[in-house]
C-alpha cells in the first residue's frame, strides 16, 4: 500500500505556507472556542495556563512532529504508516482515520446550527439584543437545534429542515474546497485562516470595548488560584485532552497531508518541521487573544 500510494501520489501543496495554514486551520475549532474558556474559568483561571503549556511542549508539538515525519519518511497515510511498521499495526491507522471521519460527521451539524444562527439573526435580532444570556441560550436550543419538542427521552420528533438544508450547503462547500486538487485547497486555506485571523482582532477590540470587559479578562488571566493544581487533579488531564482538541493530533491528517508535501532532499529542510512548530505556538497566542475576547463578553 505505502509503495503504491509514492508511486501514484502526483498533487502536491503549492507550498509550505499553505500546508502550514491548512494544519493550523485544521487544528483551531471549537474546542479553542468553546472548551478551554470553561475549562480556565472552572480551573483557576490563569493557573490552568500551566498545566496546559507543559502538555503543549511535553504532547502536543512532539506528536505533531512524529506525525508529519511519518508522513514524509513514509509517503503514505496513517494505515500504511503504521503498516510499514508492522502488518499488524494497520488497525491503528485506521482507526485514526475512522475518528477523523466521525470527527467530520457530527461537526457539519455544528457548522450548520452556526449558520443557521447567523442567518437567523437578522430576522429576529431583538432575540439576541434584548435577552439575557440564559435566555439567547435557550433560544438556541430550542429554535435553532430545535430541541423544543423533546421529550425527556430526547427522542427525535421532528426535521429541522432549516439545518438539513444548511448541512447541506456545509458538505457542498467541503466538496468544492476538495474537488480540484490538493494546489486548490492550499489556496483556499489563505481565506479560511486569513480571514478569522482578522476577526478575531475586530472581535478582540470590540469586546474589550464594552462594559465590564475589564473584569472578564481578569477573571481569565488576572487571577491565578494555584490551589486547583493540587486540590483538583483532574485539571491536568482536563488539559492533556484539550491539546488533543487544540492541535488535532491522532486524526492522521497531518499524517496524509504531509505526504502530500515535496520529499525532503537534504536536512536544511527541516526548517519545515521547525516553521511547522513555529505555527503552532502562534497559534497557540492568536487562541489566547480569542479566548480574551470571549471573556471580554
């Protein structure tokens, strides 16, 4: 399989920007967004910084390097990485790749619930000026996932078919990012990274804006209860998982995008690992100043 896949492999990134962008694009999401906001505020604040850049250094950045030096030693992905390795070891490989796969599934439903909220906004913007935050939740729940004719067994009872239709335009939107080629999606990573990356500096400076932002920052990085790291134990695991959300490691998709890239031909190419981990801790710093706009709101 890894023989075939180097013979017959011919689309390559257009250049190792947009293979960069395309991990990092890859590896924000909304565990950034969502998960490590609750995890600092239930964890002592900026303490929880701690636990969670020693998992960064010590996990993260290591198995991001194993996996796109598999990939580029090997040419294949993660099954035939783990095939060269042993026979054997071909479930391990697919099974990362059945995670990334169920990974994708239940995220255009998410992605579709975004935008069915965006667009849902402009007809009924007094929901989300004149609401309280419980209240714009519950909203959400109830009109925009449609949760409002639940039972206590959560059964479905109906089709929201303002999110089927939506979750339609997301995998035909996917379909167009892949359809032409590898060279393609690399360039369509400059729109997907560049333009949230410029967001969340407009956002940033919005929230910061407003009144009381002062006092949701603080409780994000001006307080530290370094108690929580003895007293609550579980914190470090809590942040262990999150670099499996923040970086995207285990999914073998950096894995099958490396072999993508051109095959090194001599060692100073390894500044390619080196920019790898570069973007990576830039990234870590573009999430830090997201998660300050959030608890600017």
């Amino acid at each position: 399989m890894g023989d075939q896949t180097k013979a017959t492999t011919q689309d390559r990134w257009g250049s190792k920007i947009a293979f960069i962008m395309a991990a990092v694009g890859f590896a924000v999401g909304f565990g950034n967004v969502w998960r490590f906001p609750s995890l600092a505020y239930e964890y002592g604040g900026g303490a929880f910084f701690i636990p969670y850049i020693m998992a960064l250094l010590f996990i993260g950045i290591p198995l991001v390097t194993l996996e796109v030096s598999l990939g580029q030693y090997h040419q294949t992905g993660d099954v035939g990485v783990f095939g060269s390795i042993h026979r054997r070891l071909k479930g391990v490989g697919l099974g990362s790749v059945i995670a990334a796969w169920v990974l994708v599934t239940y995220y255009a439903p998410l992605i579709a619930w975004v935008i069915n909220a965006f667009f849902d906004s402009f007809r009924n913007a007094a929901i989300w000026e004149d609401s309280t935050g419980s209240e714009a939740y519950a909203y959400f729940l109830d009109e925009i996932i449609g949760e409002k004719t639940l039972g206590a067994d959560y059964l479905p009872t109906r089709m929201v078919w303002a999110n089927v239709g939506y979750i339609a335009v997301t995998w035909f939107v996917v379909w167009l990012c892949l359809a032409w080629g590898i060279e393609a999606t690399g360039k369509v990573t400059y729109f997907t990274m560049g333009l949230p990356a410029i967001l969340i500096f407009v956002f940033l400076g919005r929230a910061v804006s407003l009144p009381g932002a002062s006092d949701g920052i603080n409780t994000y990085i001006g307080e530290w209860d370094m108690s929580v790291l003895v007293n609550q134990p579980e914190c470090w695991s809590r942040a262990v998982s999150q670099i499996f959300f923040s970086v995207g490691v285990t999914f073998g998709v950096l894995t099958a995008w490396e072999l993508l890239s051109k095959r090194w031909t001599s060692l100073s190419e390894l500044h390619h690992h080196i920019s790898m981990q570069q973007s990576l801790l830039l990234h870590r710093w573009v999430c830090c100043l997201r998660w300050a706009r959030i608890f600017g709101l």
